[in-house]
C-alpha cells in the first residue's frame, strides 16, 4: 500500500474510532452514578469488576468496528478475540477497552476511558482515548501527531526527576505476584515530586502525552490497557518501551512512557 493509502487509510479508521468512543461514551454516562450495584461482578480476581456499563460498551464498539472494516480482526477485553492479526484480510487488528478504570465507574470517581487502537501488520497506526466525564477525547494517528479535543497536544520537557510528578498502577493479583510494583513505587516516591495512582492505565498515558505526567510504568497489564495510550505518547513527542528499554511494550507486560527526557534515569531505577 503506498503512504497516500495509508495515510487515507489512518484517517477512515480514526474517523470510526472516535465516533465509536463518542457514542461507546455516551452509553457509559447513561450508566454513571446509576448503576445497579446487581449489574457489577468480580472477573477472575475480586478486585477485577466489570459492570453492564461495560458490556454496553464494547457491544457498541464491536459493532461500529466491524460495520466498516469487517475484514480487520477485533480484540476486545470482556468478550471478543476475532481473528489473528496476521491471518485478517486486511492485515489489521483492533485493540478495545470499554471501560477501562471500571472500579473508579463504580465508585462514582470520573477518572475512567474509552480506550481503542488500531495495529498494522503489527504497529500502532490509530489511537482514541475518551474520558467521557472529563470530557476529553485523545487521539493520535501514526505521523500525524496527538491531539486532545481537535488541538495538538505534546510531553512537558523536564529533565530533572526531583521535578517529575509521575503515575503508576498495580496488578488486580498484586497479592500473588512477586514484584508487584510496591519496591518501584516506594523508590519512585522518594525520587520524584510526586506520585500519583489514577486506576486507569489508558489516562495515565493520556496525561503524558499532554504533559500533565511526566512519565508513567506499569507491570501486568494486557495489550488493550496500552495500545492506545502508548500511539498517543510517541506522537505527542514521548518515548515509550518496555521495562528494560525494548520495543515490546505493546504486549502490555511492561511499560514505561516518558516525556522522553527522563527515561533512560527511570529505566536505571525501575525493576521489571
């Protein structure tokens, strides 16, 4: 496909994601501070809940997804693995997060996204992160920059980590895990300016990519927390990669997303 293509391409498959969030985020808002607590169980782990808001969601997604590229494969999170990305006609396949922040929805904090993301032939192409109750809708597209409600969006430049406010998450199974990320909190906190731990992996990387964070990791997470987030942050003129510096953040074991000028320090002081 020549780069006009892909260019064109990019932009039909933005255009969809960001109707899907719109419409997927409406749904959600129907829902906040309403919700049946019958309507919310537990996934595999009790502190893993998934709500009827969340499966209005990606039902809304899946079908505005597949009624314009059926040839792309789908992966969602509380329902749908459809094809492998390399075995699609299209060589494409989608990554979507309903809802993702689903114990902050339930709580009634507005600190929850949309998050959806398009991969080619294994590269980020298309982004949307909406937060619905902030009313902020991210989006990014391979070489054409970030941008937050239509306006270009980048990191905040600081090189100095006694500066940085940073963010993190921990894993549902934090219990269970050997490194569950509490050794790189304690360290982290007493580095930085501040910490902060927003329960939503897709607005942590939002808020890099504005310049809100200076930098974001995690550990344990699945490909549709960071598909989207980690487009938006290289776009908005971050790095990201892996805990150990590498390219295999996508497959959402480990991340670390910076402005880009205090990555190589965090990546010295993080334990994967």
């Amino acid at each position: 496909m020549s780069e006009a293509a892909n260019t064109a391409d990019d932009l039909r498959a933005l255009a969809a994601a960001e109707d899907a969030a719109r419409i997927a985020g409406a749904e959600i808002l129907r829902h906040y501070e309403r919700l049946d607590p019958s309507a919310i169980r537990t996934k595999s782990v009790r502190r893993d809940l998934v709500s009827a808001a969340d499966l209005a969601s990606e039902r809304i997604l899946l079908n505005c997804i597949r009624s314009k590229f059926p040839d792309d494969a789908i992966h969602a999170e509380e329902s749908s693995r459809e094809g492998s990305p390399f075995a699609s006609a299209s060589g494409a396949v989608w990554y979507l997060d309903p809802l993702d922040g689903t114990t902050n929805f339930v709580h009634g904090l507005p600190e929850f996204t949309i998050s959806i993301a398009r991969f080619v032939q294994g590269s980020p192409r298309v982004a949307v992160v909406f937060a619905p109750a902030l009313r902020e809708l991210y989006s990014a597209r391979a070489g054409g920059g970030a941008h937050r409600n239509g306006a270009s969006i980048s990191v905040r430049p600081n090189a100095i980590l006694a500066d940085a406010l940073l963010a993190t998450g921990f894993p549902y199974r934090r219990a269970e895990l050997e490194n569950n990320n509490l050794g790189n909190f304690t360290n982290m906190l007493l580095r930085c300016r501040d910490l902060r731990r927003l329960g939503s992996a897709a607005l942590d990387l939002a808020f890099v990519a504005c310049g809100r964070f200076d930098g974001y990791w995690e550990l344990h997470l699945e490909r549709h927390d960071v598909a989207a987030g980690g487009l938006l942050v290289s776009e908005a003129g971050g790095r990201v990669t892996d805990l150990r510096g590498g390219p295999s953040w996508p497959t959402g074991r480990s991340i670390l997303a910076t402005n880009g000028d205090l990555h190589a320090e965090l990546l010295g002081l993080l334990r994967e």
